[in-house]
C-alpha cells in the first residue's frame, strides 16, 4: 500500500543492512537499501523516502558527508536522518548532530530500539502512519480507526479519499501537485492519470462540506492543492 512509510537504510554491511530491512518490513515499513554513501544519494533521487538510517562508517562517500549533502538541499533537508555509528564518544555524536542528523545511534544497538527511534521520527514527518490523531480546524482523523468526523459528524471516505486527506492534513498549508499525491497516494508503481487525482479530490470536497462547512481545500492555479 502506498501510504506505507518509507524507510531507506544505507549500510555497507550486508548482514546489519538485510537484518534492519527484515524488521522494518516485519514492521510494515516500505524499505529500500543502498550499500554506499552514492546509492544512497540516487535512491533519494528517484524515490524520496519519510526516514533515512544512515551508517556512518562507510568507504568512499562517507554517512556523515552523505548527511551534509541531503541537508544542505531544500527538497531533501526536512528527511530525518538517523545516523548509526560505532563512534561514542560525545565529540562524534556532537559532529553527527551538527551535520544534520536528526538522532545518533551507537553500535551495537538492539533492533527494537532502532524501529522505536524510527517510529519517534515517523511521528513528526508522517503522524497518520502511526495511527496518531490529525485535527485542523473542525476536522478530525483517527488513523487508526479509520475515522473522520468534521465538526463531530462522521464522514464517510473511500479509501483513497482518505489517504489524500491524511496527507493534506499532515501537511496543512503545504501545497502538492499532482505528481506529488500521485507518489504519496497511490504509489510510484502503479500508472494513474493525474486527472485521477483532480476527481479524488473532488469527491473529498463533497464529503468534507456535505453538512454544510466551508471548503478547506485549495486549487493552487498550475500548482496542485493544499489545506487551508
């Protein structure tokens, strides 16, 4: 499903890096995997991922620069980067952050408190995928239940309807354009028309105001839509 989050994990030791992949997709995350610092920055690229788990350790283009580098670039700065490192000592991990890293993890580390470390950072870029509450305005959506109600009326969305207002709701003001909720909603592996997507959005409209309320969602001329 599309709305799986998406993690990539860039780690140049096969074992570590198929150990992580296997948990995270046991967890229901989307991962992709890159073993050096290059992959990582083309797999960004070409498919953005919500959570990045970054080695630091690695030959040729180093975590720590591959951090300075997605950080230092608008459409990617907001990724979290959680970066693992066998350094502990307090001037590493002060660098680490300074860089950009979002969180520092010491080798070794057990699995389940890297998944909680990733779920922390999920909470702050993509809160409807761990089942956390979204409100704007008169609007609520449950994740988890699979609910919305506006002004405390239940709305009745189809599924697609309400992966594109979790997204808009995750993201109030932000404006998508149709390639953008094509990716999000739907997935990058299947074909939609991007006028699908001006339909979809259409029937969340007439949902959202059929007691009445105001239209929250904006055509934004040549751009997409937003929230508010």
């Amino acid at each position: 499903m599309s709305q799986q989050p998406h993690v990539l994990i860039v780690e140049d030791e096969d074992a570590q890096r198929e150990v992580l992949a296997y948990n995270l997709e046991a967890e229901g995350f989307r991962v992709s995997k890159a073993e050096n610092g290059e992959e990582a920055l083309l797999i960004v690229d070409e498919d953005a991922p919500d959570v990045i788990v970054l080695d630091w350790m690695m030959p040729h283009l180093s975590g720590i620069e591959v951090c300075r580098r997605l950080k230092i670039r608008p459409e990617t700065n907001k990724i979290p980067i959680i970066m693992l490192s066998a350094r502990s000592e307090e001037i590493d991990k002060v660098r680490g952050l300074e860089t950009g890293a979002d969180d520092y993890v010491v080798k070794p580390y057990s699995v389940s408190e890297l998944m909680a470390r990733v779920r922390a950072q999920l909470r702050r870029v993509r809160p409807a995928t761990v089942g956390q509450v979204l409100t704007y305005d008169d609007i609520v959506l449950d994740a988890e239940s699979h609910r919305v109600t506006r002004a405390d009326q239940p709305l009745k969305l189809g599924p697609t309807e309400f992966r594109l207002l979790s997204t808009f709701m995750e993201k109030p003001g932000r404006v998508w354009s149709r390639d953008m909720l094509l990716d999000r909603v739907w997935g990058r592996d299947v074909y939609v028309d991007t006028r699908t997507v001006d339909v979809h959005v259409g029937r969340l409209r007439k949902v959202l105001t059929e007691h009445g309320g105001s239209d929250p969602l904006r055509t934004v001329r040549g751009a997409g839509y937003a929230l508010g």
